[in-house]
C-alpha cells in the first residue's frame, strides 16, 4: 500500500485565471458562447467572476494563446473561430505529452524562440513594443522589492511571441511557458538570475525596437543557452559520464568476446 501511495503527487492549487480559462471554455463548449461573440469588457467579467481585473486579464491572454478568443484592436474581444485551435491541438498534443521531458523541451524552444525574436524584430507594431516595454518596467519593480518576477518573465516572452502575428506559434509559446514554469521558478529563485534575466530582455527589446532580427535572435538564442547552461550542466555531465561507462563496458565485453576467438 506504501509503494502505491507514493506513485500519487500533491494537488497543486489551481489559479483564479486558470477557473476562468476554464468556466469560459466550458461555456464555449456548450454553445453558450458563439463563434464571433463579442466578449464583455475586463470590469464587468471580474464583476460578474468576483475577481480582480489582473485575473481576467491573465485568463483572457491564456484563451487567446490557446485560440478560443481573438482581440480586435480598438474593438474588444470576440469569440474565435475554431481553424487555429483545431490546427494546433494535435501538433500540441504530440509535443506536450511528457512533462519530464524539461531539457528537450529547452532544445526546442532554442530552436524557435531566437525565431519569434527575428519576426517579431521585423513586425512589431509601436503599441506591442510599448507593452513589451511595460512588461519590462514591472519586472524591474518586482525584483527591486525582492520578487523573482517570474510571471511577468513569462509574460514578457508571450508578447513577443504576440508580436509575431503567427496564432500557431503563440499558441506553442504560451504551452512551452506554462510546463516550464516549475524550471523557471527555480532558476529565477537563485540570486542574481532574475537580474540576469531582465538584463537580456532589455537587450531582446532594444534589438526589436531598432528593428535588427538578426541581433534579436542572437541575444535571445544566447539567453536561452544561459539559462539551460545554468540549469541542465549537471544532468548533462550525468548522462555523459554514464554514456562513457555504457561504452567501456561494450567496448570490455566486445575485447572479451573477441579474446574467447
């Protein structure tokens, strides 16, 4: 009985957002809300939910990055059509299938993130380079007052996604950015990093505001190695050294083999 008790993990707390991204999708799922549906503004939503605007907003960006809503800039928010959703979800489900899965995770996003930086170098308008720049400012505050600042990192790295214009790639993003965000907790709670971190996304802003792809997606490529460098070295030097002991004992038993000859 002790053994199956330990295969059974805590229950993490779910998030004010995380109710309303679901209530909104279950609503969406039953017909309640339609295709092109105009959503309320962010007051009456918290008004209706008994929550503070933060958390609206927080679940409204998560049911944009996952393709259920589509903002219109000077508009509002509308209920999306589904293309973007059913196109990714399969794509989604094959990539996201192993949670501990934390270094090839890491591989990918260094293969399309320094990307995201590139397009989004080359096709920011001046209103998402300001909430980049927003982003930046309040993750400057929080890790004055001490705070790790993770949530706004993750915001930071949505917007830019955002900046794309490319729903498949934002919607990857923001997956990407939710599994990691155990790893990001615990690189960020290590002293200096959250500095380190803000450091490289001013540098990631200040080369999509100049409008240089190239420079974005180095210093982004380059930030990604740091974090993995600081987070993966060990388990890397692990499995190396476990591969090298894998090989002496083939290479042992092949000269053994060989000696019977």
């Amino acid at each position: 009985m002790e053994k199956k008790l330990k295969l059974f993990k805590p229950v993490k707390k779910t998030r004010v957002y995380e109710e309303i991204v679901d209530k909104v999708r279950e609503m969406i799922g039953k017909g309640r809300l339609k295709s092109g549906e105009k959503l309320p503004g962010e007051r009456e939503l918290a008004e209706v939910f008994r929550v503070s605007r933060s958390s609206v907003r927080e679940a409204l960006r998560s049911l944009e990055s996952q393709g259920f809503l589509e903002s219109r800039q000077g508009d509002g928010t509308y209920i999306a059509r589904p293309p973007v959703e059913s196109l990714v979800n399969p794509l989604a489900s094959v990539i996201f299938t192993e949670k501990d899965g934390q270094m090839e995770l890491f591989e990918m996003r260094r293969l399309f993130e320094p990307q995201l930086a590139y397009l989004a170098a080359e096709r920011a308008t001046e209103e998402e380079i300001g909430m980049m720049e927003q982003a930046l400012k309040l993750q400057e505050r929080e890790i004055a007052a001490g705070k790790t600042g993770t949530d706004v990192d993750k915001s930071f790295h949505y917007l830019m996604a955002k900046a794309t214009r490319n729903k498949v790639l934002l919607r990857i993003t923001d997956n990407i950015m939710d599994l990691l965000s155990e790893t990001r907790d615990k690189y960020l709670q290590v002293e200096g990093r959250p500095e380190q971190s803000i450091a490289r996304h001013r540098q990631v802003l200040d080369a999509i505001k100049a409008g240089d792809r190239k420079l974005a997606a180095r210093v982004m490529r380059e930030h990604l190695m740091d974090i993995e460098n600081s987070l993966f070295a060990a388990r890397r030097k692990e499995r190396f050294i476990n591969s090298a002991k894998k090989g002496g004992t083939e290479e042992n038993d092949s000269q053994r083999e060989e000696g019977k000859g």
